[in-house]
C-alpha cells in the first residue's frame, strides 16, 4: 500500500513538471513575439551611432532612426542599408540625397538585356536626368512615418521620384505611413543575397501602405514582390513596366487602383509571369491598355467594384479560374493570343466583352454570371468553351464570329440568348442546352445547326427565332419545341463561298493569321426528324435548298409554309425532299413550293407518297385552296400508280382504269384544261368527218316541232340523228337539198353544229347524217360521239365543280 503512494506521487509530481515546462515553452515565444513587434525598442539612434553601425555592416534592430540621416547615408557611403523592427522619422527623401546622373550615364548602368526597352520607355516620357542610389536598402518589419516636403504640400513616407536603385531595394513587413511616390523608378535586376538565396528583384512581401502611392512609369528589371502587401490607399502602377513579372499574390487593395498601360515582360524574353492570385481589390481595379506578354494570374481573385479589363493586349495566358466578381467586369477592345480561363469564375453583376479577338478558346466553363453577359462584335478563332456555363441574365453574342462553334453543353440560359447577326462556322450542338426564354438566330449565318441529343429527348422551353438567318446544315431530331419557332426568311441549305467565310462582305478575319479557317465538306440539309411543335412553327418565306427532311413531325399549333420556297441545289440540281408522316391541324402552304412529287424521297421506313398528298389535299380543301387540293389530288392519283407493285390484280386493274377513264381525260378532275383540250379534239375530229364522208341534210324550222327548240338533248338517242340518202317530206315541211352540194364553209359549219349537239347534248335537232367513213357507217361514228359526250360531260362537269371556285361553291352549297 504504502509502495502504490508512493509511485502515485511520483507520478503527480512529473506531471506537474510536465505542465510548468509547456507553459513555460508556450509563454516564451509569445513574449519573445512581444519584444520582437515592440519597434524601436532600443531607443533613438543618432546619426554617429548609425554610421558607426552601418560600417560594421550588420542589421540595425529595434531603433528610432531619422529618415535623413538614411538620406545621407545613400548620398556619402555606399553601405549597405540593413534595418529591422525599427521606427524611421521623417520618411525617406532619396532624390535629392543621391547622385544626379545624365541619360547617358543611366544608360550605362543598365543591363544589356534590358537597355533597349528601357531606353524606349524613358525617351517616350522625355526624362533627362536621374538620381542613382548605389547602396544595398533592406528595411523589414519597420514603420516609416511621414513627412511633409517642402517641395510639395502633401505628407510622404517614401519619395524616390525619377530614382535608380542600382540593387533591387526591400522594404518586407514595413508600414510605411504618408504616400509613396516611386514614379519612373528604375528597379535594378542584381541578384541580391537576402538570407539562403538570391534575389533579382524588389520585394514589398508583407508591406502595409497606410496613404496612397504611385509606381507611375517605373520599370522594374528584375521580378517585383507585393505578395501579401496592403494597399489602404489609392494606388497608380499607370505605365509600370514589369520586365521579369511580379507577384502580388494575396494583395489587398482597399482603394482604387491603376495598371494603366502597364507592360509585362519585354520584347524578346520568355517565362515570368504576374500573379494577383487571392488577391481582393475593394476599390476599382484598372487594367486598361495593358500589355501581357507573360501570363497573368488572377486565380480566386475577389473585385468588389468594378474591374477594367479594356484595350488589353494579352500574348500570353490570362488566368481568372475561381474569382469573383462582384461589380461590373468590363474586357472591351482586348486581344487574347493564348487562352484566357474564367473557369468557376463568379461574375455577380454585369460583364463586357465586346470588340474582344480571342485567338485561343477562352475557357468559361462552370462560370457563373448573375446579370447581362455582353460578347458584341467579339471574335473567336477557335470557339469557345461554355460547358455547364450558367446564364442567369441575358446573354449576347450579337455580330459575333466563331471561326469555329462555341461548345454550350449544359450551360443554363436562364434568360434570352441573343446570337443575332453572328457568324458560326462548325457544329453549333445545341442538344445539351436549356434555352427556356428567347433566343435568336436572326440574320446569323451558320455553318451547321445540331439539335440532338443521342441519351435523351430535348425539352425547349423558350421561343427560337432564326429569322433570316443562313444555316448550310441543320438538323433537328427528337425534339420538343413548347412555344413558337419562326424560320421566316431564312435560308437553309446554303453554303457560303470559301472566300466570304470570314465575314458576309469577303473581309478577311483577324483569325486568318492564326489559323486557316475550316472547310471540309459538308453536305447541304435541313433535317427535321421526330419533331413535336406545341407552338406556333412558322417557315414564311424560308428558302429550302439541299435536301429537306420532314419526318415523323408534329405541328400541334399552326404551321405556316406560305411563300415558302424549295429552290434547286447549288448544283442546278432537283432537291431531294422528304414528307413523312407529318402531322398538322393548320398547315398553311402552296402546293407549287414544293418540289414535284417525282422527287420526292421514297423508302420502307417513310410514309407512302399517296398518304402524304392525301392529308396535304384534305388541308388545301379545309383551308379552300382549291388550286393546291386538286394539285395534291392529281398527284396523288399518280402515285398510287406507282405504289401497285404488290397489289392485288383486281386492286391493279381498277387503279389503271380510273387511270384511263379519268386519269387521261381530265386529270382525276383537277385539270380543265385538259379536259377542254379532249372535247375540242373530238368535237373538231368528228366535224371533218362529217363534213368531208357524209352527206348532212337539215330539215326547214317547224314552229310546232319540238326538234326545232334549243334546249338539253341528254336523252335523244342517236339513231334519231341518223338519215337516208333520200330525205322523205312530211306534210307541211320543206326540204333542203343535202349539203354535199354546197360549198365547203358551208359543210364544216354544219358537221360543226352536228358534232356539238351529239358531244355536248345541247342545240337543235334539225340535221341527220349518212354516209360511210373508211368503210364504216356513219351511223356507228354518232353512235360513238354520243357516248364519248357523256364521259366529257361528266368530265367537264366535275372539272368545273373542282376548279371553278364560284361552281364548286355552288355546287357543295357554301354560299
């Protein structure tokens, strides 16, 4: 027991050791951290006592240190200037403090790689002296309090105007209070050793500027560091030239700030880039007139106002993967030679792209934009990459070229899409797309239009209008359209000449000097195929060239074909056309646009030819197209001429005789023509028969005889019209000597008024005919006449019913 109290007491007693050592190991860091942050812990440093400090070449720490003892330093020693964790009073005054040199002085201290760049820039700003700085400056973790010049009516912490650091200058973790004025600084690219490597840059890792400042027209040689840095005030980088990139990784800009024309990277030199990676920019950020010639970098970069992207000239890649946007982005007038990526990008209110080439696709897949989207009279040489993009304002791609098509799988327009007037060359693959507003293809031209999507039916929702609109291919298929789809005007079937694929007037594109554009063949079509319209379809004016497809289609509401126009091929050749059980209730359409039944398409798979002309001909007749029903009716009576190849003998014999009896003499009832064309034949054939083969006697007008009226003779029989050479005289009558003594006028008048009474069964009943033809009796010829003028009758008078709008109302009792 007692053995058991003691090892417990033991252990309580390592135990508590154990906690001392940690609290211990824990306070002190923490106040070691408090005496490192305590700045200028050591006192003030006079001037002696710096200058004593500097020639032993180590840090000063923990100082209060006059700016202008700093100032001389620069200005009589070329010590390096180390200072840590300290308090400078007064700013830093560099200009007047260091050497004054000419252009041609400067010149020489720059690197050869840089000295043609540099001295373009400083000739453009007409900068004729400068103040060099030879000295080594590190100032880490200190604060620079301001100082009012007496030059200018503004406090300054740091002002170094129109100065050349001969070594890249580092001011890491420093505060530095007052503004800062760094304008046309000439950064030096000199490798520097700060702790276990070299350094060819400046660094502000970690700055804090508490008033606003400017790096207007500096040049820094080497690669500039601002990671972390924060910029509390208005900043102006207007002009700066970044020779080797920068870094402003997780900078944060509470004002505005300008990159103004800035430039990055030189001429001639590869690699580098600027980074603004996490950065967050609260006040307005501008970019304009910028030239990238390394990448850019602004991944998961937050712009709470607006961001000015205009007149950019971008060589290189232009990264904005994951940054939001929270004001209006504007990219106006900009240029993009390699891609530029908004990939998961946040735009949360308006943003502008107008004017913009890009050269390489631009990558905004599963960007999302809260507001209006505008890419007007943008250029895209390889299309562009909106894949699960998500639209939920308007969109517009409004006089756009594609050189080649935009990829929209799953992006969401939860709005209107405008792709007015644009200019697509490719596969345009709308079959993975929600389009539940407006869209509008009007006045675009298009190489090919895909609507399909092989996993499943598509659903649109919104209205499409492809008003005059150019589409060389398009294919819709397994289709719902909910509301109306207009294609008036628009020509379907038509391929741009080769030369004119870059604009509509022949003008060549920017993208001609990046890549040929696209022209593998591609067959002229408009497909519509498993089609539903719930809406109104509207095709007013559509001009139908190549072959045309309307299978298994549905138009549920009215479909509007009038004026439509089924034009030859390219090629002066008959197009190949398609109608297959194709449903309408309202088809409004002229049977003389369409191409002739002749070359219309047949097969296993489609609906008879017959089927087809027989729903078309029931709608011209419920619409009263009369024209058109008897165009759709005789073409139809044609085609089931074709199709009896399988039929029944009895089916076939029947088919052939409507063929002869109706077919031949007036169309199936629809040609008048044709039927006026038969009986003038006959009627003319049979009168030189009389009157050249027979002997035609009339007997003199009895105003008791019935035979003598003009009236219907339907049911005189036509032995009642036959004679004998010798003509027997009833009492009361006069005879007329047969006409074959009379001149030749006179017999063709009277065979004329003979035949016509027989054909058409109407006139007087005061002349009678014998005599042979070709051995025959004459008898049999009116025999003959007689019932070929019923069939003409029945004929006419069918024709006339089907043909004449004034009978056929008549007749059907319509008015």
């Amino acid at each position: 027991m007692a053995k058991h109290t003691k090892i417990r007491c033991v252990r309580d007693s390592v135990e508590k050791v154990l906690f001392f050592l940690c609290c211990m190991m824990m306070l002190v860091p923490n106040s070691l951290a408090q005496e490192q942050l305590k700045r200028g812990a050591n006192g003030t440093l006079d001037k002696e006592a710096f200058f004593s400090l500097l020639e032993d070449n180590k840090p000063i720490k923990n100082f209060v240190i006059d700016g202008h003892d700093i100032a001389t330093a620069i200005r009589e020693t070329n010590h390096a200037i180390r200072i840590e964790n300290s308090i400078i009073l007064n700013g830093l005054d560099l200009d007047t403090k260091a050497d004054r040199i000419s252009m041609k002085r400067a010149s020489q201290i720059i690197p050869p790689g840089n000295l043609a760049d540099w001295s373009e820039k400083m000739n453009s700003q007409n900068t004729k002296q400068f103040y060099l700085v030879n000295n080594l400056i590190s100032i880490k973790g200190s604060e620079i309090q301001a100082s009012k010049l007496l030059r200018v009516n503004t406090k300054y912490g740091i002002w170094a105007k129109d100065v050349i650091f001969v070594h890249p200058p580092s001011f890491e973790g420093t505060t530095i209070n007052g503004r800062t004025n760094f304008h046309r600084v000439t950064f030096s690219s000199k490798d520097v050793d700060r702790g276990n490597s070299a350094i060819s840059g400046i660094s502000f890792s970690g700055a804090i500027f508490i008033e606003g400042g400017t790096f207007k027209d500096a040049v820094f040689l080497g690669r500039a560091n601002f990671s972390n840095s924060k910029f509390r005030g208005k900043m102006r980088f207007d002009k700066a030239a970044f020779h080797k990139g920068a870094n402003f990784y997780g900078v944060s800009f509470e004002k505005d700030v300008h990159f103004l024309s800035l430039t990055l990277g030189r001429r001639r030199l590869a690699g580098g880039n600027i980074s603004f990676e996490k950065a967050t920019f609260y006040g307005k950020a501008v970019f304009s007139k910028s030239i990238f010639r390394f990448d850019a970098l602004f991944l998961r970069a937050t712009f709470i106002e607006d961001l000015e992207f205009t007149k950019v000239q971008a060589e290189k890649e232009v990264n904005f993967r994951g940054a939001t946007f929270h004001y209006t982005a504007m990219f106006q007038d900009s240029s993009f030679t390699k891609a530029i990526n908004f990939h998961s990008a946040n735009f949360l209110s308006h943003s502008n792209f107008t004017n913009n080439t890009f050269f390489e696709k631009p990558i905004f897949t599963k960007t999302k934009f809260a507001r209006e989207a505008i890419f007007l009279d943008a250029t895209f040489c390889e299309g562009g990459d909106f894949r699960s993009a998500e639209f939920n304002d308007d969109v517009s791609f409004k006089n756009t070229f594609f050189q080649s098509a935009p990829t929209l799988q799953r992006a969401v327009f939860k709005k209107n899409l405008y792709f007015r007037s644009a200019r697509i060359f490719g596969t345009l693959d709308l079959g993975a797309v929600e389009l539940p507003k407006y869209t509008s293809f009007r006045d675009a031209e298009i190489n090919v239009l895909n609507v399909y999507n092989q996993q499943r039916p598509i659903v649109i929702t919104g209205r499409l209008d492809f008003r005059n609109a150019h589409v060389r291919h398009t294919k819709f298929e397994d289709v719902i359209v909910m509301k109306n789809i207009d294609f008036s005007g628009a020509e379907l079937g038509t391929a741009r000449e080769e030369e004119k694929l870059g604009t509509s007037t022949g003008e060549l594109t920017p993208c001609k000097t990046v890549k040929n554009i696209e022209t593998k063949e591609i067959e002229n079509k408009t497909i519509l195929r498993l089609v539903t319209f719930q809406d109104i379809a509207s095709f007013h004016r559509t001009r139908f060239m190549g072959s045309t497809v309307f299978d298994n289609v549905t138009f549920q509401d009215e479909a509007n074909l009038t004026d439509a126009l089924f034009d030859k091929t390219q090629k002066n050749e008959e197009p190949k056309f398609t109608f297959s059980y194709v449903k309408f209730n309202d088809l409004r359409l002229s049977f003389a646009t369409l191409p002739l039944p002749s070359y219309w398409t047949t097969g296993n798979n489609l609906e008879p030819r017959s089927s087809v002309l027989k729903r078309l001909e029931t709608n011209f007749r419920r619409l009263q197209q009369l024209s058109d029903a008897n165009e759709a009716y005789f073409y139809m009576k044609q085609s089931e001429l074709s199709e009896l190849e399988n039929k029944e003998f009895s089916v076939w014999l029947g088919t052939h005789a409507e063929r002869w009896f109706w077919g031949f003499t007036s169309g199936y009832g629809t040609k008048m023509s044709r039927v006026l064309m038969w009986s003038l034949s006959v009627l003319i054939f049979f009168t030189l028969v009389y009157a050249s083969s027979g002997t035609l006697a009339r007997k003199q007008p009895h105003e008791n005889k019935p035979d003598f009226t003009f009236r219907l003779r339907l049911l005189d029989f036509p032995k009642a019209y036959v004679g004998n050479h010798i003509i027997a005289v009833d009492e009361g009558e006069t005879a007329k000597s047969p006409d074959n003594h009379n001149s030749l006028n006179e017999r063709l008048w009277n065979g004329f008024r003979f035949s016509f009474v027989i054909l058409f069964k109407v006139g007087y009943r005061d002349t009678t005919v014998a005599g042979r033809f070709l051995g025959l009796d004459l008898k049999y010829l009116v025999i003959l006449e007689w019932l070929l003028g019923y069939l003409l009758l029945a004929a006419l008078t069918i024709t006339l019913a089907e043909t004449q709008p004034l009978v056929h109302r008549l007749l059907y009792g319509l008015f």
